[in-house]
C-alpha cells in the first residue's frame, strides 16, 4: 500500500460495527484520516454537516428506515460532498440508484486494500489537488 499524493477527511457510514473498525484501520495505513464513524442516514447527514469530510464511504444497508443511497444523495445536495458506495448488494436496480447519487466509485464488499485503494485513486483524480477542491456549498 502506497502512501496517497492527498490525505482525504473520510466519513465512514456503516452499520456492522467489526467492518467500520477495519475500514478505518485500512484507511489509516493508506495515510487519510477517518472524521466520524455512524451507523444511520441521519447520523450521517448531520456528521457530514459537522465535520465537512472530503468524501463518505457509504454502505447502502445501513440501520434505520432510509438506506446508504438516500443518504448520500442528502449529503450532495445540502453539502456537495460525493460518497464511495460499498457492498454486497450491486443489482442492476441497486447500482442504478447509486450512480443517480455522482458516486466517485462501487466498491464490492468483501473488498481487499487495493480495491478501496483504487476507488480513493478515483475520488483524487475527480477532485484534485489540494484539500477543499471539492465544491462545497455552504449549510
């Protein structure tokens, strides 16, 4: 695992507790640093708000009656922060959904390092150079 050219702020949403403590150790080892860990759309929207992260690894079953995909999509439209989908779930029906949302990348879940790796490389690419190129409109 190669040290990334720009460190993200990283929300991480997830509801399996044991799956968000190992995506936050990976995404420490790949150099970036994780702004919050929830487990529901609405904790995630308001942590997006709060801590402005560069992007949200988001996975569609999450806890709660709106899933991964509705929160992403209110998290772009009061924040204009974008999200990397992660999960098992990639149905032509799901995926569909997801990609309404401008997602930077659809990683699969189980995933290895290099595939979330490379989904960062994606997002690093789309957004830029230095933190804060990513538009952002004001709360």
């Amino acid at each position: 695992m190669s040290s990334p050219d720009r460190m993200f702020r990283i929300l991480i949403v997830e509801d399996e507790g044991l799956a968000a403590m190992a995506l936050e150790e990976v995404l420490t080892l790949l150099g970036h640093q994780v702004c919050g860990v929830v487990d529901n759309a609405d904790d995630a929207v308001a942590a997006a708000g709060r801590e402005r992260p560069d992007l949200a690894l988001m996975d569609i079953r999450i806890h709660g009656p709106r899933d991964g995909i509705e929160a992403a999509a209110e998290i772009r439209r009061l924040h204009g922060i974008r999200s990397i989908f992660m999960s098992a779930f990639a149905d032509p029906a799901t995926r569909r959904r997801a990609e309404d949302c401008q997602p930077f990348a659809f990683v699969r879940k189980p995933y290895v390092p290099d595939q979330l790796e490379q989904a960062l490389d994606e997002a690093r690419r789309q957004i830029g150079g230095g933190r804060g190129d990513q538009e952002k409109s004001p709360s």
